[in-house]
C-alpha cells in the first residue's frame, strides 16, 4: 500500500522479492545495493543461516528523486523461500505495492517454482489481492545453468497470467537491474492512474481561466458596428395570453357541529376542620440549687466512716482499743 506524506512531499512504495529458496532474492538485493549511488540507497540489511539462507528478510530503501514534485522512495523486502517459513512470508507480504517473482532455471527446481508461485497467490488472497491486479514481473534467473529450462516452458508452469518476464544471472549481476527497473515502472505507472484524475480534473479548469481571461479584453478593444440603413421591420405582435381559466369555487364550509354541554358543576370541596390550639407547655420544675453538694459531702463521709471502722476492725492504727465485738465479756 502506497504511502504518501504529503508534509514532507513522499511517496513510499513497498516492493518485495519473492520466490523459492535459493532462488536468487537475496542476491538481487546485494547487487541493487552495490550499483546504486550510495546518496540514493539505505543500508542493506539481511538475516542468513549456516546454509547462507535468508531467515527473515531483506531491507534496504532506495530514493528515487523526483516524480511528480514528490520524493520516491522504494522499500525493498525479500522473504524467505522455505515452506515452514510461510507465516513470515504472509508478514512481509503485508501492504505490498509491487512483487518481483524470482524462478529458478534449473529442471529440478521447477516444483519448487510453482509451489512458491500458488503460495503466493494464496498469501495475496488472504489479504484481498488479486495476483492478476497487483503490479507483478518474473525474473527467471541462473539461465547461464547448463540444461536450463527455456523461457516458453517457464512461461507455461510458472507465468499463468502473463506477466512481464526478465532473464537475469544474478550473481553477475546480469538483468538484475533491468527486472528492478521494471517493477518500478509499473508501481509508478500504478500510483499515476490512483491519482491523475484528481489532476486531470482540475487541469481543464485551470486551462479554461486563462483562456476566459484573454478573450474578455479582446471583446471590450472590438469596434462597435456602424448603425445599418435598413430600418429594421418591427417585431410582430406577440399573441395576447388566453384569459386564465376560472378557478372552481370552493367548496361549502362544513356544518357548524352543535355546542357540546356544558359540563355539570363541580362538588365544592368540604370545609377543613379547625386547628386545633396546640397545648401550652408545661413549665419545668426548677432545679434545686445545692443538691449536688450535699450528695458528694454525703459519699465523703461514708468513706471515711468505712474507712475507720475498717482501720479499727482490721487494726491498722496501733493503741486503739478493740472492736466491741471483739473484745471478751469480763467473767
């Protein structure tokens, strides 16, 4: 999916190389990034196993300059070509503007072609892309193999829908950038159809406007023409316009319909008992002044009280004289 940021006036494009394994699709990049004018390309970064196969993908942004007053920009993206790497394939997929298939020339890999072919066009599917709609080339790379298959046995296995085709030995570097130059025609030509009729729409007006502009002084500097010395024969009489017709009478008004009765009286509402007088209050007894003092004196002296007798009873205060229930009956 084209992504234009109309702030900073570009237009980023997504391309991605697809293909079986050790097909080639690693390999165009590195060549793409080795003819490329460094001001022009990104860094190039890639992701391989022991075998020198690409795990993940490939990735490396290159500006084209100016087209149509808006900086280009291609991002490059290749997926891995092994069937249990499918999920990643569908990922990078995503939002792609333009795919570059690379086939294998070799005999025995024509399965693997036409597996990597189906796949693809199952993954775009997925996503509601018609292969047949989505800008599409074929590179058919390794043609310097011995034995390699031609470009009509290629073309009927691989290229069901006729898309454009380039031969290329990638490791050579030979129509690499041939087949880059392809896809890229048909992503612009693409971004130009999605958006030059908004143009296209508004160049005839703005072509009219000059035009309108220029014609209006040459009226105004046209001389007058000189009176003719033919009187002119007087227009004829119009007819005069037929009476209107009459229009029908209205239709009588309705009968007055008869008065409703008036409605019965209303009950008058029962008087509301009188209030009854709210009792008057009772007035408070007055508190008697002292009362409290006379209650505390009155626990003061049972404490002391308590307090001797025990201190008699239990002798707590030495030479006092016993208790008179303890002291003994003289005999």
């Amino acid at each position: 999916m084209v992504q234009i940021n109309f702030a900073r006036r570009e237009v980023n494009c997504k391309i991605v190389f697809y293909g079986p394994g050790l097909s080639g699709k690693t390999t165009n990049l590195e060549i793409i990034h080795k003819k490329v004018p460094d001001t022009a390309r990104g860094n190039l970064t890639s992701i391989a196993t022991e075998q020198d196969r690409t795990l993940f993908f490939d990735f490396m942004p290159l500006d084209l300059g100016q087209v149509a007053g808006m900086k280009t920009k291609l991002f490059l993206y290749t997926v891995p070509g092994q069937v249990y790497y499918d999920s990643t394939r569908k990922l990078v997929l995503q939002g792609a503007d333009g795919v570059s298939f690379i086939a294998d020339s070799d005999p025995n890999r024509m399965n693997d072609n036409i597996e990597s072919f189906k796949n693809l066009e199952r993954n775009l599917k997925d996503y509601g892309v018609d292969i047949r709609k989505i800008p599409l080339v074929i590179q058919y790379n390794k043609r310097d193999l011995p034995g390699a298959l031609s470009v009509a046995e290629l073309n009927a296995k691989i290229n069901p829908i006729g898309a454009p085709v380039f031969e290329a030995v990638a490791v050579k570097g030979e129509g690499v950038m041939q087949t880059l130059k392809g896809i890229s025609k048909l992503v612009v030509d693409r971004l130009n159809e999605e958006y030059a009729p908004v143009k296209s729409a508004a160049a005839p007006a703005a072509a009219a406007a000059p035009a309108a502009r220029a014609a209006a002084p040459a009226a105004a500097a046209a001389p007058p023409r000189p009176p003719s010395a033919v009187t002119p024969a007087p227009a004829a009489a119009r007819p005069a316009p037929p009476p209107p017709a009459a229009r029908p009478a209205p239709p009588p008004p309705p009968a007055a319909r008869p008065a409703p009765p008036p409605p019965p009286p209303a009950a008058r509402p029962a008087p509301a008992p009188a209030p009854r007088p709210a009792p008057a209050p009772v007035a408070a007894a007055p508190e008697k002044k002292g009362g409290g003092k006379g209650v505390l004196i009155f626990i003061i002296l049972l404490l002391l009280i308590g307090g001797g007798v025990a201190a008699w009873h239990f002798k707590l205060i030495p030479n006092l004289p016993p208790p008179p229930w303890q002291q003994q009956a003289p005999k």
